[in-house]
C-alpha cells in the first residue's frame, strides 16, 4: 500500500459525492483511511530499527487523517452536500480523444491540511518521508504517457500559434464508474505515433528519461526554444513567465528523476493535477527536437514534462491544432487572460499604458501576427500568424519599437532570436495576462449550456460591485474548433432577464475559450450563449457571484402552437379571435411580467382583457383594442410587459402579425399564484362550416336537424368579399361589411324560436347566435343582409352534439 492508492480513494469518493452516491463516497474514505492504518502500522514497526527517519512519515500519516476523519464527518451530514456547481467541478474531470479513442481524467487539486493532492508523496516510487514530505508538483492521478511527433517543419516556415495535443496517458485514478477505462501509456503512444507525418515515424519513438537536471537559472530558462513542434504560443507563454520571475518549477512535481510527475495546470474551471510519466519523443540521428529546449543546456528536460502534460490536455498530442499565447499563460499560471483585437495605431498607446505594469510584475505581454505573404514575411523578418513574447518598448518620440522575442529557432542558432520593428501594421492581436491580486477572493459557477432559443432558459448569473469587477468566462476544454460564446452583460437589478431589450447591455463576443469581462461599479446580469453544448465556468473576482433569480416567485410556461387552424393573425383581420386564448385566474393582487416567445423571424404579441367568471373555459366573440390592457406594437420574437393585476378574471390572446405558423412559449412570472387554462379553440365539440355565396340576394336559409335533447348551438357568421366557397378568406377591418341578423325558426311549424330584429354592424368578428334546441327536431337558421350584395356568407356551427345542417330541406 501507498499514499498514491490514498488520493486515489480520496479522488474516487468525490467523483462519487459529485453523481450522489454518498454511500460509495463514504466507502472510498473508509479505504483511504485503511490504507493510512497500514502505512502507520508499517512505520510503527520501522520506528523501533531508524527511530529517525520515521518522523517525516509520522507527520503525513497524522495530517492525512486528520483531513480523511473530517471528511468523512462531513461526508455523514447531508446538510453539506455539494452544489451543483462543485459536482461540476469533479464530473469535467474526464478529457477525451475520440480520435485515438483515449480518455484520463484531471481531478481538481485537492487541499489536504499543510499538503495537496499535486504533492510527491502521493507517487508511488517517491519516499514519502523526509524531505520528501515537501512536493512542490502537481497533477495527477496514475501513471500516464503521451504521445510522441511532430510535422517538422523545418526552415522559416515554422511558424504559427498553434498547440495541443492530448498525449493519450493512462491515468491511474479513474472515475468511480469506470475502474478501468484508461489505457496503457504504450498504446496511447502507439495511438498518438500512427498520427504523425510519415517523414517522422520511423525515425521518432518515446523514450524515458532520467531527470537529474532540474535548474531553475533564469538565464537557462530564458534560452528556451520551440523547433519542430508548432507550440509557438506555448513557449512564448512560458518564456514570459519565466521573465516574470514566476517559479515555473513549482508547476511540476517532484523535482527529481521518478517514472512519473504530477504537473499543475490550469483549466476546466480550477487548478488542476495532469499525470504523465518521464518519457520524451526523441529524434535518432538528428539534432531537431519535437520538445521545448533550451540553447543553454541540452540537458534541461523538465519544461519539456509541463509542455507534455500541456499537449496532453489541449487536444491533439504532438500535433497541435492551434491555441494563442494569453490562453497558455493562463493554463500555465492562472494569469487572468485579456486578448486585444488591434485597430491601427492603437498598439503604441496600449503599450505605453501597460507597459510600466509589466516592468512591476503585474501582466505578461504578448504579441500575434497576422496572415502575411512568404515575401512580406522576409521583408519584416516576421512570421505569419506566429505569437512572440514583447522583450523591449522603448517610446523615444518620434519613433517607437517593440523588441520581440521569437519562440522558435531553428536547431538550436539563436540568430533570429530577437526582432525589433517599429512598424505595427501586422500585429493583429495583443495578448495581456494579468497577474491575480493577492487576497482577492474569487466566486466560480460552473454549468452546463445545452441549445436553447430562449432567453429565458439561458444560464444567467448576478453580480453586484461597488468597485470594477472582473468576470473570466472559460469554455472548458473540448475538441470541438467550430464554436462561438457571446456573453451579454445587462444593467439591472440582478434579476433574470427575459427580453434582450429589456436593459441596456453590452455584448461580448468570441471564438476565443477564454474572455475576460471588466464591469464598472454596477449591478448586473450576465447571460451567455454558445453555438453548441459545452461547459463553463463564470469566475467574479472579489464580488458574490450568484444564479440569477426571477424577479418575482411564482412562474407558470405555456407551450403552444399557430397551427393553420390557429394561426388568426393580427387585431385588424377577421380570424384574430381565431388565435389561440387562456383564461388567466388571478386570486390576490399581485404583479406580473408577462413574455411571449415565437420562433426566429416571427413577429409577435398578446392582448390581455378583463373577464367574467361565466366566461370561463369560452372563446372571446368581440374584440376592442382600446380594451386591451396591453396596447404594445407587434414584435420581432419576442412581446414582454410588466404590470399589477387586481384580483378577477382575464382573457390573453397571442397572436403573430403575419398568420405565422409555429410554435410559442408564453411565460407568466408573478407575485403570487395565479391561475391559467387553455380555451379550447373550436366553438363547440362538434364543428361545421358552411360558405354560401350571396349571389345577389339578402338572404338564405340553412337547415339544422338535431338528433339529442338539449343540444347547445353556436352559430357564427362572417361575410366575406369574395364568392370562393371553398376556402375561408381574411378579411381586414378596413374592407366592407354588410350589416347582417340572423334568426332561427322551427322547421316544421315554422315557428320562430329566436328572432333577431335589429341588424349588426360591428360583424368584422363574426356575428353570433346561441341556441338549446330542447328537443331533437328539424329546424332553420335565416340569415340576412341589410341590402342585396355580392360576397359569401361563412357559417361555422358548433354543438355539444351532432347536428346535420344542410342548405335544402
């Protein structure tokens, strides 16, 4: 037993707490401490022979259970049960390579009293005891390996910002779920060799390598070099650390030869470990190199471990598939990332502002070229699309430069190390990294995005700020390329925001998987988007950030559909009642905001009017607009208002301005409980239609033969200006209408039963008869006009029971 099977106990329990299985959670804290209770019992024995060199481990085992027997204790109390943003944390531990079909996993670094989980007591050929019960490392969980390669490009065309990579090792800890899914470190180099160009394979293989020189000299570090791997971006980020006087060997761990290495980096939403063992691509007989290294000592192989473990993670092993130089600072340090897409002229000004903060350690500087031509790129002695770290700016009005160090060399000559132009115009991007201030806590949510078209579903998050905050939004790793995040940040109260006009806001845009927000003293509301299903992380920097609330409690979705039968149009057409209606119940005053939903390209709105409670579950038959208590102008996708209801009855009536087809959301947020029913959208169960020309006449009669007692009749009668009888046509408010009565007469007798006398105007609706026809029996419906006319009559009839109408008897 080993304190390497103890993280990994205590890393599977977290996996376990993260998908709620606290009993598998507690069971793996209960192994960890048994393997604890063997190594105390082992060094109990030992004592007694080197009473000495026991004293360091009695120190690990003390501190380790301590840290396992409280938590378990904290594992007992359910009240402190991770949120959903921790189980995040841990369930984004596992990183995959569908191509090489690999998979690992990076668990977040775990504090365990005066040590952590990156430590080199936890690998198992390292003597936790002495001074091994330092570490300075970190990563990982199990031996690992990755990938060997490269696509030589020799000569000056070995630019580029690309790097990546997922060197494929096999990692020793795997999730509770899946014991076994790593494979081994020698078939995911195979994996990762296949993929290389065919000028390297035969000549390039992993090899291990023991690690004796572990120099830290500035002067060394800063004579680091890329050759062959197109990682511009990467050494340039870690040539700028280094002149930033960061402790880059503190990333990794432990600082002597061992078969394996935990390397601390940054990325999916924390500081995580990445285990990789000690072999390296080497070129046989050549002096090119597809790792980091430095023309100052040959011998130096260390950084060439963290680049490895960097290309493990990244996403396509030594075949990097592009980064940018702020994006690997980051990874490497935890330097908040800012990217500045340059306008003309702008660089010397930012420099000028930046670059005192440089001097006093406060940001790293980096610079991107744009595309050029192989001509231009000799003329300006530049490489296209290629990251350089800023070595010198020197302003001596009237001219200004820029010194650039170049990242990559040729073999090992550094003869074009240093480039210094005073001429901007293909720098594109301007890579700014600042330092994290010290004591400044820091508030993470972690959450998933699937696609969504609502606003309202979208993740939304809060901050409130009496200073400038910064927010760091990180799209997690993943090997998806194609994708786009746009964050919007909108003035508000804090709460969750359901129209993109409802406030003012600013939008934040980007291919990029990291983008920093600075907000000024304010309260907000950020909402992000994204063209695909990923993971984030929304970081705050020393303000509270939270999950986004409605602004009221009590919230009611209704998801319905403008079908054909449905789709009435806007207030001015016949068919508007025809749209679909809800009867909303509201029972104490309360306040509401009341948003509808369409689909892309629809234009939309709703109407809300007073009811009555003998009105419920019934089709509005007339609309006046000036009786709408929302009045607003139709709207592309989406309608929003806010208002204060009194307690009754009401009527909502969604409509689209174009007898759109498709389908809607109508949400209700409210300060108490209200209440919503569908109408049902025919006038009855039963239901005919009935077009009959005018044909230069003022009347006609239509026979109803009723077959059950106490049948319920609807009539409504629209005119219409033309004399189609095979379709029902719109008609607008503006078109002429007869006036027009109705009466119905016992068929047989002949006999009035309802008479109508007075003649309608207002029929732009539809003019309605309703009937109980007591008994079954044959009967009439006249229908007339106030003067003889062209046109056609529509008739639709609804009944509770079937009825048979016809135009003869």
């Amino acid at each position: 037993m080993s304190l390497l099977q103890f993280i990994k106990h205590i890393e599977k329990s977290h996996v376990y707490r993260a998908i709620d299985k606290p009993e598998q959670a507690k069971n793996e804290v209960v192994s960890a401490i048994k393997v604890l209770n063997y190594l105390a019992a082992a060094a109990a024995a030992a004592r007694a022979e080197v009473p000495q060199q026991q004293q360091g481990k009695d120190k690990i085992i003390k501190t380790l259970s301590v840290f396992a027997l409280e938590y378990y204790n904290e594992l007992k109390k359910r009240e402190t049960s991770k949120s959903t943003s921790e189980k995040l944390l841990w369930l984004s531990s596992k990183l995959v390579d569908s191509e090489c079909q690999c998979e690992w996993y990076c668990y977040p670094v775990i504090k365990l009293g005066s040590y952590d989980s990156t430590n080199a007591i936890f690998i198992n050929n390292y003597a936790a005891g002495g001074n091994g019960a330092g570490g300075n490392g970190a990563g990982g969980n199990g031996a690992g390996g990755n990938g060997a390669g490269g696509n030589g490009a020799g000569g000056n065309g070995a630019g580029g910002n690309g790097a990546g990579g997922n060197g494929a090792g096999a990692d020793g800890a795997n999730t509770a779920n899946t014991a076994n899914t790593a494979n081994t470190a020698d078939t995911a180099d195979q994996l990762l060799l296949a993929r290389l160009p065919s000028v390297t394979q035969d000549i390039c293989r992993f090899e291990p390598l023991e690690m004796t020189n572990w120099s830290a000299d500035p002067s060394i570090l800063s004579a680091l070099y890329q050759d062959l791997l197109q990682d511009c971006s990467f050494v340039s980020s870690f040539l700028s650390l280094v002149d930033q006087k960061v402790q880059m060997l503190q990333i990794i761990s432990p600082n002597q030869k061992s078969n394996m290495y935990y390397v601390s980096l940054y990325f999916n939403g924390c500081k995580r470990k990445v285990t990789i063992d000690n072999r390296l691509p080497l070129i046989h007989h050549s002096q090119r190199n597809l790792t980091i290294k430095s023309f100052a000592d040959e011998t130096l192989f260390w950084p060439a471990l963290i680049e490895k473990a960097y290309l493990k993670i990244a996403g396509s092993g030594y075949l990097p598939s592009g980064s940018n130089m702020a994006n690997d600072t980051y990874i490497l340090s935890g330097w908040l990332p800012e990217i500045v897409k340059l306008k003309q002229g702008q660089l010397p000004s930012l420099l000028m502002e930046l670059w005192p903060l440089k001097m006093n350690g406060q940001v790293a500087l980096g610079i991107g070229t744009g595309s050029m031509s192989d001509k231009l790129s000799t003329q300006l002695n530049l490489i296209s699309e290629h990251d350089y770290m800023i070595e010198e700016f020197e302003n001596q009005k009237p001219s200004i430069s820029i010194t650039l160090k170049n990242p990559w060399l040729c073999g090992n000559s550094a003869a074009n190390r240093f480039v210094k132009t005073e001429d901007f115009a293909q720098f594109k991007y301007l890579y700014i990294n600042w330092k994290p201030k010290e004591n400044v806590p820091s508030y993470t949510e972690n959450f998933i995005y699937s696609n969504k078209k609502l606003m309202l579903d979208l993740p939304q998050f809060t901050v409130k700020c009496d200073k400038e905050c910064w927010l760091l939004l990180e799209r997690h790793l993943s090997q998806d390329m194609n994708y786009w995040t746009k964050a919007t940040v909108f003035e508000s109260t804090g709460d969750r925001i359901l129209s993109p006009n409802d406030h003012e806001h600013n939008l934040f845009e980007s291919n990029n998987r990291l983008h920093l927000i600075k907000l000024k003293p304010g309260s907000y509301t950020i909402v992000v988007w994204c063209n695909t299903t990923a993971m984030f992380s929304l970081t705050s920097f020393g303000f509270p950030l939270s999950r986004s609330r409605y602004k009221h409690s009590f919230n009611k979705r209704i998801e319905g559909e403008w079908t054909v039968d449905t789709n009435g149009g806007e207030w001015t057409m016949s068919s508007f009642l025809n749209n679909p209606q809800y009867d909303i119940i509201v029972t104490k005053p309360t306040s509401v905001t009341l948003c509808l939903y369409g689909d892309e390209a629809t234009i939309v709105n709703f109407h809300l009017l007073h009811s009555q409670a003998s009105q419920k579950g019934k089709r509005i038959r007339k609309f006046v607009k000036t009786d709408s208590l929302l009045n607003e102008n139709y709207n592309l996708n989406y309608q929003l208002a806010s208002l204060d209801l009194q307690p009754g009855h009401y009527k909502l009536i969604v409509s689209t301005y174009h007898h759109s087809l498709g389908k809607f959301t109508f949400f209700i947020n409210s300060s108490t409980q209200v209440e919503v029913e569908k109408v049902p959208n025919s006038i009855g169960l039963y239901s005919h239609t009935r077009i009959v020309p005018w044909n230069n006449q003022n009347r006609f009669k239509l026979y109803i033969t009723t077959e059950t007692r106490n049948t319920l009749v609807t009539f409504k009668i629209l005119h219409q200006n033309s004399q189609d009888t095979k379709a029902v046509l719109v008609e607008r408010q503006t078109n002429y209408r007869p006036a027009m009565r109705a009466s119905i007469f016992n068929a047989v007798t002949k006999q009035p039963i309802q008479i109508n006398k007075d003649f309608s105007s207002d029929t732009l609706y539809g003019l309605y008869i309703d009937q109980r026809f007591e008994y079954p029996g044959a009967f009439i419906l006249l229908i007339e006009r106030f003067e003889i006319g062209s046109g056609a009559c529509v008739v639709e009839i609804g009944s509770n029971f079937k009825v048979t109408i016809q135009k003869e008897p």
